[in-house]
C-alpha cells in the first residue's frame, strides 16, 4: 500500500515538474508585470531562462547580471552577501515564490525593477519551484562549476591546460566519467565504442571512413572528404582519356556515377579502402591513402601509375572543440555544443566546402611524389 501510494504521489509530481521547467525556459501561458507597474505583458520574451540561462546559473546581459537561481545557491543554509553589499537570508519556498510574484527578496528588500513580477496560480508557483529544486539533480552531463569534462580515445593529441569561462576543460584518457564531449582519434574498427556514448564526438581517422557510423548528427568524422577527392582524381582520369572502374564505399561510387561512366573492369581504378586491399591496376588513383604509408609501400606500386588526392587540411579534433566551446557559451549542453561544432564546419574556417585538393602522382623508384596539379579549390 505504501509503495502504490509514493508510486501515485510520484505520478503527480512528474507533470507539475514539465510545467514549472516550461514556466522557467520558455515562459509558457505566464504573464509579467514589468518596469514597477503597468499592464502585464505576455511573459514569452522573459521567460527565466532568458536573464538567468537555461541551467539556471546566471549570466550578465545588457548591463544586468541575473544571479544564479539554482536551489543549491538559493537555499545555501547561510546569510549571502550579494556584489552590491546587500545581505539576504536562504530562500525557502514560500519566501521564493513572494520573491517571484511580488519582487521582493528573502530579506525583505525590493528586488531590482528589470526582474519581472510574475503572475502565477497556487498551482503554477509550486511547480515553478519544485522544478527548481529538482533541476541541479538534472545538470548536463560532463559540466560542473570547476570543470568540462572530455573524453579522449586512441591516440588524439590534446593541448595543456585549457580554461573557459572560470572552468578548466579536463582531457580524461581513462575515465568513467559521463563526459560532455568526445575527441578521438582512432582506425575505423575501434569506433564502436565511441558511438555507444551519447556525448557529441569529434574524431579524426587514421584509416578510410567506417562504411556504416551513427547518423543521429553528433558524431563528427573528421576525415577530409571522400567525395570531394575522388571527383578531383577523375577530372585527372578523364584529362587523359581513361575509362575508370570505382573500388570505394557506395556514396563514392555514386558521386563518381553522376560525373561519368564507370567501366566494370578497367586498368585504371579509382580506389578508397585501406591500402593493404589496394587492387593491381597500371594506373591506380587512390581517394584517401596516407602520403607516408604510400611511401612506406612504394614498391609494392613499381610498375602502376599511382595518383593520390591530398587534401589541404584536416581540422584537429581536440582544438576545434575548444572553439566549439567557446562560441557554445558558459551554459554549454551537449545539443548546444553540437549545433556549435556542425556550424564551424559548415560555415567557420573548418568549412568542409573550401577545402582544397592538391593530386601527387609517385615515383616509386625515387620514393618520392611529384606534384601533378595546384590546390584545387573545390
């Protein structure tokens, strides 16, 4: 009987808490008095979350520093001594909601005119409240008052000490940890791992891209691109007249089929995969070998022609998260972080779009490459 009854009373509490965190971020069906009086307005624009960020910490805009409102600083079981001198008592709930309602702080002393008087029900005041007092519990994963912590797989090389916003970004090699984020750096056969973690990924690749990864748009292959290469090497192809078989992923091959015929066996062979798999061909272009590895293997390609795309760079993953961080704010979340990242790639100086393709061709008696055209802008 006990059990049913928590059970039920548990039930209860879980649609109040939706409402006070809809009240808190979005201001939803809420109405304000603002500037000391005067009609109330739609609360939409002031929802709490507006001045004091969504996770209820504080943060300075336009002027005004909005204090942190989270029910740990709140209720803190001492006398508070705030920026401007003034002293204030712990909050309790019903000395929060007054403050809420009617602009007037646990001491006793009228709150500044920029924080809105909210009108709220019995009902919509408690939940307002018993968010708050539940929100710490559901901080985002991986971020604390001292620091962020990120995950580092393989061998991705990370820089020394970092510092954003007042906290230190902990780079964890070995650790159980829910991290915020993910920088990696591994073969293609060890990412499975990575892709079991809900945290955002940036991973640079030592071999070709994995034929299947996850697709839900948080993990960030940062590998240059395939397709990208592989139309540069059959311009080269077509420049001199052959007929090319494609030996590479799917999405490859079908960016080469939109360009041009492909033959179903050739001498010519425009290939993507790890080099230990490379086919005999007299003329070889490969998409995404590593120059090093072509140079280790060079007599393996005596008596091939042998192209190969390199491309002008590849972002790190572990600074290109300091600056995802950044642009992120001090309010980091995970799905914040992750629109960050995608927007430096698509539009910072990372952006995919101009990167730029430069084609080697080997001279493996020499062990050498010559360079067979300038940066090509793609």
């Amino acid at each position: 009987m006990i059990a049913a009854v928590l059970a039920l009373a548990a039930s209860a509490l879980e649609p109040a808490l939706e409402r006070g965190r809809e009240m808190f971020a979005r201001g939803a069906n809420v109405t304000a008095i603002v500037a000391n009086g005067g009609a109330g307005v739609p609360v939409s624009g002031l929802a709490c979350a507006s001045c004091h960020a969504e996770n209820g910490r504080g943060r300075s805009e336009a002027g005004v520093d909005a204090p942190d409102v989270t029910w740990a600083t709140l209720a803190k079981p001492y006398d508070v001594t705030r920026a401007d001198g003034r002293t204030r008592r712990p909050y309790t709930a019903p000395l929060l909601i007054r403050a809420v309602t009617m602009g007037i702080d646990s001491a006793g002393n009228a709150l500044t005119p920029a924080m809105p008087r909210y009108q709220l029900t019995i009902a919509d005041a408690k939940a307002l409240v018993a968010f708050l007092q539940r929100a710490d519990a559901a901080s985002e994963p991986g971020v604390s008052d001292e620091a962020i912590e990120v995950a580092v797989i393989g061998n991705a090389e990370t820089p020394g000490e970092t510092r954003l916003f007042q906290r230190r970004i902990a780079w964890r090699r070995e650790s159980d940890r829910d991290p915020l984020a993910i920088v990696a750096r591994s073969e293609a056969s060890g990412l499975a791992a990575i892709a079991a973690r809900a945290a955002p990924a940036l991973i640079e690749l030592d071999g070709p891209p994995p034929a299947r990864f996850p697709d839900e748009g948080d993990a960030f292959l940062l590998d240059a691109d395939g397709v990208t290469r592989a139309l540069a090497l059959l311009e080269l192809a077509q420049r001199d007249g052959a007929a090319v078989a494609v030996d590479a992923p799917e999405e490859i091959v079908a960016a080469v089929r939109e360009r041009a015929a492909i033959a179903p066996t050739s001498t010519a062979i425009i290939y993507a995969g790890p080099l230990a798999h490379a086919p005999k061909a007299s003329t070889l272009y490969l998409v995404d070998a590593d120059p090093a590895e072509v140079l280790a293997n060079a007599a393996r390609f005596a008596g091939s022609v042998v192209y190969l795309a390199r491309p002008a760079r590849r972002p790190a993953a572990a600074p290109l998260l300091v600056e995802a961080l950044r642009a992120a704010g001090r309010d980091v979340t995970r799905a914040r972080l992750s629109a960050e990242i995608r927007r430096l790639l698509e539009y910072g100086e990372h952006q995919r779009s101009e990167r730029a393709v430069q084609i080697l061709q080997l001279d493996a008696e020499k062990r050498r490459f010559v360079i067979v055209t300038p940066w090509l802008r793609r």
